[in-house]
C-alpha cells in the first residue's frame, strides 16, 4: 500500500490530488500525520478527495487509526488513515478491506449503528 504523508503545511487540494491518483490505480493508500495541524489538513484533503472521486463512481471510505512511528531517533505518535474504494476488488464479487479493518474484531466486520460494513451490502 502506498504511504502519503501530510504534513501541517500540505495544501488539502494537493492531499486529495494525490489520494484521489493514488486510489485510482491502486484502490488504496495510506495517510500518515503527525500532530494536530498535520492531522487537520490530511482529513480536510480526504473529503475533498471524496468529492473527486465520487464524481467519477469511486466511493471513498477511511478508517483512522494510530500508529507509531521513529522521527530522528525519537518515538512519536501518527496518526494514520486507511482510505479506500468501498468497491475495489481484486477478484470478482470480493471486497478488499485492508487488514487493520478487523484487527480487535475476531475476524468480524464492525457493526455500526445496525449497519455492518462487508460485502453483503453492497
């Protein structure tokens, strides 16, 4: 998966170029920000991202999560989010959540709101 990495000073217009590019090859990537401003201009460039794809048939979905990472030789805390075409599929009628997604869930999808987030509603 392809890792984008936003920082305080990245313009959301150029996040959700490169997200909206990146998931059109690929169906996936990865965002990583560290710190609040980082963080702050990487979900703005998401739903930009979502608007732009949306226009072309692609649903953008997100799942955040943390992650650390090594800066000069000092332990710091990312923020990471994992984007991806809801419908993106390698094989016919499979979609591909990428691994993190189940992680903490016994290998079952998470149930929101009554709405559970797999390939049967699709």
């Amino acid at each position: 998966m392809e890792i984008l990495k936003v920082s305080a000073g990245s313009s959301p217009k150029s996040v959700a170029g490169a997200i909206a590019n990146v998931v059109r090859k690929n169906g996936e990537t990865e965002l990583r920000a560290v710190g609040a401003g980082a963080s702050n201009q990487a979900v703005k460039g998401i739903a930009v991202a979502r608007s732009y794809l949306a226009a072309v048939g692609i649903e953008l979905v997100c799942f955040p999560a943390f992650e650390t990472v090594l800066i000069n030789g000092e332990e710091r805390t990312a923020m990471k989010f994992i984007c991806f075409d809801r419908y993106y599929t390698e094989a016919e009628g499979s979609l591909v959540l990428p691994d993190e997604y189940y992680e903490g869930q016994g290998g079952q999808p998470a149930e929101t709101d009554g709405y559970y987030f797999d390939e049967t509603n699709r």
